[in-house]
C-alpha cells in the first residue's frame, strides 16, 4: 500500500514523502492515527500544498527547538543521587532524571527523545542526546553529584 505521511515517522519514512508499508499497518495504524493517507491521485495533487503549509510550520517550530537548545548550551545540569561511599549509585540515573532537571530549567525535553549513555550508575560528567526534532539535535552535559554532599 501506498501512502503519503503526514508525519515523520522513525524506520518509516520522512513527513510528506511517499512510501510503501505494508496494508495492514497503513489500514489499521498509520492513516487511523493520522499520521497518513492514501496516496491516491487527489491526494498526489495536494501533496505540493500539503509542503507548502508543513515547511512554514516547520521552520517556526525548528526555531522554538533551537532556542531552547542555545538555552541549555551554557547551562551546568547538576543531578543529585544517593551513592555509596565509593561512588557507586544504589539506583541509576535515567532519562526521567535528566528531564526533570531540564525541565528546572525551563526546557521540556520529554524522556523519549533523550538517549543516554549506557549506563549511569556512578558519580561523574556525562553527556546524553536529545533529539528535539530530525534536524535539532542536542548534546546535553551533566553531572551525577551525591545528594549529600
């Protein structure tokens, strides 16, 4: 089945380019959830207008992204754990740990587009992605502190 997507979707294809999934999840999934629709010819005729309008939206909202992304580049992220005397955390720190510490400072990150590293399971600097869009992406640097100290 082909189909136009309304969105970006991952493993999938870009917003507004056309591709071909396999009917069910085109059916029952993609074009239900309105993230596509079928790509028939007056849906083809409309796909100019279509990016016309999505590239004025786009750039606005890129805009909002990088803002925030030159917000967060001078900014020292300090997230507190408890650890043990050598270092090592009793839990570990996750993406869920580095949003709410964006979010103290005014970004909204949610914990989906944050990859972190491995694992942080000891105190240190560490550097996590955040993928605010296709195009945004940033490199955010923390530091694991004891919550005592």
């Amino acid at each position: 089945m082909n189909i136009i997507l309304l969105e970006h979707i991952d493993k999938v294809g870009a917003k507004h380019e056309v591709v071909k999934v396999k009917d069910g999840y085109g059916r029952n999934y993609l074009i239900p959830q309105g993230l596509a629709i079928v790509a028939n010819k007056p849906n083809m005729a409309r796909l100019e207008g279509l990016k016309k309008q999505g590239a004025k939206k786009e750039a606005v909202i890129i805009a909002g992204y990088q803002e925030m992304v030159a917000s967060i580049a001078g900014s020292k992220i300090t997230i507190p754990a408890k650890a043990a005397d050598n270092g090592h955390l009793y839990g570990s720190v996750t993406a869920q740990h580095l949003s709410n510490a964006l979010a103290s400072l005014g970004v909204t990150a949610d914990k989906r587009i944050i990859e972190m590293p491995d694992e942080v399971k000891e105190l240190g600097n560490y550097s996590a992605t955040v993928k605010f869009h296709p195009e945004v992406i940033a490199t955010v640097n923390f530091e694991v502190v004891n919550e005592e100290a």
